[in-house]
C-alpha cells in the first residue's frame, strides 16, 4: 500500500496524468477543437457529401446516414412521392399524404421511408390502406418541430 504523503500522490493529478499546465490547457482543448473540427468538414469535401443540415427547429437531417451507393436510388423516390402527393391534411405533429400509387406505387414508399429513416430518424411513419383497394395515405409525423421540418423540406411554405 502506498502512504498517502508520498511525493508521487502529492502532486496534482494534471501533473500525474501527464496532462498540460492548466493555463496551457485551454489553449490545447480550442486547438484540438478546431483540428478535429477541420478533418471532419475534410472527410466530408472528400467523400463529396454535405454535413447534415439543420433546421432552425433543431432537427437535423443527416444525409450521410444513407450509404452512398443508394442515395442516387434514394433522390429518384423523393421526386417520385412528391409527384404522387395529391392531398395533405394538417395532423397535430405532421401531415397525412394522400398518395397516387401510379406515381409511387406501396412498394416504392416503403423504400423510401427505409432511406428516409436513415437520415431523419426523428421521423414517425404510417401507410395506411383504406378497404377495398382504396386510398393509400401517407402519415408523416414527429417531435415538435417536424411540421414545419416537413414545410420546408417539401417547399409547402
């Protein structure tokens, strides 16, 4: 057992951990900050991707959560659902989407909520089939903030 008045265990524990002067250590902490800071904006430049956006409601859309060999797959059934959208109603978190299963056909959908659970995974999703090969509607909801994500994600403003 060690005594406790050793010189070893008397010094501070920075000095033990072999750790900066706390003066210095400010100044390391922002520099590693910022180094950390730059190769990650690096690796995005050169994998061609963006950092995820974020909206001023705070939820964040990551576009990286989608492998990049599918988001090519994923841009295709983005414009398809927006063709197919031909109703909304206002629900208290979200929207409800009437859709046109010749432009997106169920299939399809569930794809692209697969893709879009990637990369907004804030996001609650619904198909709803209404009997006898009725309407097929969309339910897209989520925290505070996703109607006016979803506003501005459609352009619906």
């Amino acid at each position: 057992m060690t005594p406790i008045n050793d010189a070893q265990n008397s010094r501070p524990l920075w000095a033990r951990l072999g750790l900066p002067e706390r003066e210095n250590l400010m100044r390391d902490c922002v520099l590693i900050t910022t180094l950390l800071k730059g190769l990650t904006l690096i690796n995005h430049e050169a994998a061609g991707q963006k950092p995820g956006a974020t909206k001023a409601s705070g939820l964040t859309c990551n576009i990286n959560g989608i492998p990049l060999q599918e988001r090519a797959r994923y841009g295709h059934l983005v414009e398809a659902l927006r063709h197919a959208i031909q109703k909304r109603r206002e629900l208290s978190d979200g929207f409800a989407l009437l859709m046109d299963t010749k432009q997106i056909d169920t299939g399809q959908l569930a794809e692209w909520i697969e893709l879009e659970r990637q990369c907004c995974p804030f996001f609650e999703f619904e198909i709803r089939w209404t009997r006898q090969n009725g309407a097929v509607w969309l339910n897209l909801s989520g925290p505070e903030g996703a109607k006016d994500f979803i506003l501005d994600e459609f352009g619906w403003r």
